[in-house]
C-alpha cells in the first residue's frame, strides 16, 4: 500500500515519532497532518510526515516501509497524509521532520473518519 507521497532520503534531519493505537473494535480511517501550534491554517515551517509500521526505524527506513506520507499538502509547507485504514487494535508510528532546517513547535492533527475516534497517540 505504497502511497506516492513516501520518498527515501540522506536527510539526517532530526524526527519525531508518534505512536497512534486504533483502539476502536472497527477499523478506522484516519489522516495525519502538521500545522502551528493552536493554528490549524498555518504552518511553522516545512514538513515531512510519514506513516509506517510499528516500531518504526526512520534512520534506516526504506520506501516499501512508508505505508502513507505527505510533504506539502496540509496549509502552506505543512503535511497532510491520504486517508489511511488503520486496522482495530494495532499500532503505526507517525513520523515527522522538517525538510530542511526548519525547526520549532507544531501540532500534530489526527483525522478520522466513521464511529467515535479512540485513537491514542504517545
């Protein structure tokens, strides 16, 4: 399920994993997307997001290891993933950075689609 969004880079940016648990008994389709801190229509600086299976090793990940990600699609430079299926009761990692050097705060916008969202990200 590889989306076209997915790339491999030398990039040795710096990167923040999330760990978001489906714990609906269904599955449940969810986005992933980066914006300012309290501010969903602007964006701190350039991101990267990437879903991938969990525990995910960034530093030595390969494209087939990407199931979803985004690099410009949220507001701005901001990331926002396709909507992906995550399956009841598993766990994918979300992993961000910057393209770049683009450092700072942002939040990190979880979106999901049908039922009651119980979706726990560490």
């Amino acid at each position: 399920r590889f989306s076209g969004g997915c790339s491999t880079s030398t990039s040795t940016e710096p990167f923040d994993r999330y760990t978001v648990t489906n714990n609906n008994g269904f599955d449940l389709v969810a986005t992933f997307a980066t914006s300012s801190v309290g501010d969903a229509t602007s964006c701190p600086f350039d991101t990267l997001a990437f879903v991938m299976p969990s525990p995910a090793d960034p530093a030595n990940a390969g494209v087939d290891q990407c199931l979803s990600g985004d690099d410009d699609d949220g507001p701005g430079a901001c990331s926002l993933t396709d909507p992906f299926t995550i399956p009841a009761g598993t766990s994918f990692d979300v992993v961000v950075t910057s393209f770049g050097s683009g450092r700072g705060a942002y939040d990190l916008v979880v979106g999901a689609f049908g039922g009651t969202r119980d979706v726990v990200a560490d």
